[in-house]
C-alpha cells in the first residue's frame, strides 16, 4: 500500500513539473534574426545585423564557430574564423562584429561589390554538441553605384547678426565607418552624431550654428558628406539674409522725406506767390 501511494505522489510530482520541463525543451531552440534586405553603398561598408539562440546555457566565444555563407550555395563561404575556407572574393573583406557567447552573430562586409548581393545566412556550430545553418532567415543586399544626396534642412528666415541653424543629414549601413560631413563654412560651429534608426539603418546628421551677416546674403552654403571608401555626395542651399532695422536708416529715411516735402511746398509756395 505505501508503495502505491509513493508510486502516485511520484506521477504526480511528475505531472506537476511536466509543463516547465516541456516549456524549457521548446525554448531551447535554435533561432537567428536578421535584416531581409539592406541598401549598400558600393565601395563602402555594410553591417549585417544578427541576432542568435541556441540550445542549452550560454557558452564562451570559443565553444561556438561563427561562419556566413551563400544561401544557395554552403560551401560559399563569405565568412569563417579559418581564413583558407572563405571565398577568394571575400577574403580580407569580412569580420565578425559581434560576440557569439553574448549571442551577437552581427557581420561586417567592407570594400563592397556590385556582386555581393547575396543573399546571405549565419551558420553556428557548437562542435561535438550540434550545428545549425539559418537558410530561413537570410540577408539579401540591394546595391547602390551613387551615394544619395543628403537631405538639408534650415531656418525659414535668416536675420543679420542672430544665430542661425543648419542640419544636414543622410543615411547609412555602415555603422562601423560612418560618413563624415563638412561645411563650406569652415569657421561655424558644427556638431555630429550618428544614430541607429533600426533595421540595419543608420542616419548621420550635422548640426551647424553660425551668425549670418549681409555679406552671406544670396550666397551657397555647401554640405558634403564623404562615405567611407572615397565617394561623396553634397547639397547646397541659397541663403537670404534680412537686413536688420536700425535707427539710423529710419533717421535718414524720415529726413529725406521730410526734406522732399519741405523743398516741394516751398516750391509751390513760391510759384503761388508769384502769380498771386
């Protein structure tokens, strides 16, 4: 009888602690997210965001092996921690950006081709334990021969001798070397800041404070914006400067009319009294 009910407090048990055993067993699956598609700059760089899950505790980065490679073709290899295994026309051109015990798979593609669309997928291998390529979820590149022009925004009205701002921005995937950008206004105050937008987007922007004066009245204030690999793309914008308003024109506005009314009623005072 005791062996009974030992047998039935034990299946209970087991069915008590079943739902959290089955629950840890479907969440220790293997799982990449990446970025479907990504617009790239030819000659510059591109970072393939990625995201990875694997079975069992986190590992060090040297239990696991990282490799990138072709989605139709595996042994295509455009990434491998040996360097003999990638394809010669990747070599020396990609690296791994993030950790792969910090679960981080995220890739580095430099110097980039017209040729390298892709699409391309992760692969992880925990040797002696297990491997998994992520051929569902792949990154296809879309190519870019010429930069996009930047995008330069201002203030409406301009006034001479007040502080006007500027902001010139453009966007990237190329986090790792971003875009630069000047002004032809070399003695302004300029600031610049790169922020992620998501997706693998990134936009570069900067932001310029100078005080106008006349002489910038119907000038170009130029924005240049040189992408990492040599290409550049620039923007210009007409600027108006309004002239401030200061006494002394009013002074001598108000006496030359003043004068002009004074010299014409003498005038007539004059011709009237003549022929009176």
């Amino acid at each position: 009888m005791k062996q009974l009910i030992s047998t039935f407090d034990n299946w209970l048990l087991f069915i008590f602690h079943f739902p959290v055993i089955f629950a840890t067993v479907l969440s220790d699956v293997w799982k990449a997210e990446v970025v479907s598609e990504l617009k790239t700059l030819v000659s510059s760089c591109v970072v393939l965001p990625c995201k990875l899950q694997y079975p069992g505790k986190q590992l060090p980065d040297s239990r696991i092996r990282g490799i990138w490679h072709q989605q139709a073709k595996h042994d295509q290899r455009i990434y491998h921690e040996d360097s003999t295994e990638i394809a010669d026309s990747f070599k020396g051109r990609t690296r791994l950006l993030g950790h792969l015990g910090e679960k981080n798979c995220t890739l580095e593609i430099d110097e980039v081709k017209n040729h390298d669309n892709g699409p391309f997928c992760f692969r992880a291998e925990i040797p002696s334990i297990d491997k998994y390529s992520f051929v569902e979820s792949c990154v296809a590149l879309s190519m870019m021969s010429a930069p996009e022009k930047p995008k330069l925004e201002q203030m409406k009205t301009l006034e001479d001798g007040v502080p006007a701002t500027f902001k010139c921005s453009i966007r990237h995937t190329c986090p790792s070397h971003p875009p630069t950008i000047t002004w032809s206004r070399s003695n302004s105050e300029a600031t610049l800041s790169n922020r992620d937008i998501l997706h693998g987007n990134w936009e570069v922007e900067s932001l310029l404070i100078f005080i106008p004066t006349e002489k910038f009245d119907f000038t170009d204030l130029n924005c240049t914006v040189s992408f990492h690999g040599g290409l550049q793309s620039s923007v210009s914008s007409l600027i108006h400067v309004k002239r401030k308003a200061n006494f002394l024109h009013i002074i001598i506005s108000v006496v030359a009319v003043l004068g002009t009314s004074l010299l014409f009623g003498g005038v007539c005072y004059i011709i009237c009294k003549k022929y009176r």
